[in-house]
C-alpha cells in the first residue's frame, strides 16, 4: 500500500492506493501550486510501512515517519524511484 502526501507548509494525504503506479497517478491528479514562486509540484508517494497517524492542521491522518525517503518523486518532469 502507498500514500500519497503533499503539502507546501503542512502535509496532507490525498489518499492510498495498492500500487505505485497508482499512487503516481494519485499523485499527478492533485498537483499543488506552490506560492512565493515555487510553481507546480506533485505529492510525493511514501509506503504504508514508512507512515503513521499523526494529527496536524488538517486533523487526524496518516503521515511520513520522521526522518522517511519517500519511494518516488517527481524530479525534472520524470519520477525518480528512490528504494
């Protein structure tokens, strides 16, 4: 299983899926923009395992643990596997 969390100031889960592939398309489905010119960015995708319930902002939800590399990001218009 995999999370898809984003968040310029504050993480927020948009949701799980049962595949990477999903989580990426998860993840392209809610682009952020970003303010003070960062521009458009997509949520990162974290494995169930590396996550928690955590409560922030936007209330209770599952969070990255501290300290976490998430399993993809989208870097220079591509995804970049990082386990």
């Amino acid at each position: 299983m995999y999370y898809v969390i984003g968040g310029q100031y504050e993480a927020y889960n948009y949701g799980e899926t049962n595949t990477l592939v999903g989580a990426k398309r998860m993840a392209t489905r809610n682009e952020e923009y970003w303010d003070n010119w960062q521009g458009w960015h997509k949520p990162a995708v974290y494995e169930a395992d590396d996550c928690e319930k955590k409560v922030n902002f936007y209330g209770e939800q599952m969070l990255p643990k501290v300290g976490v590399v998430p399993v993809s990001v989208w870097v220079d218009g591509k995804w970049e596997d990082r386990k």
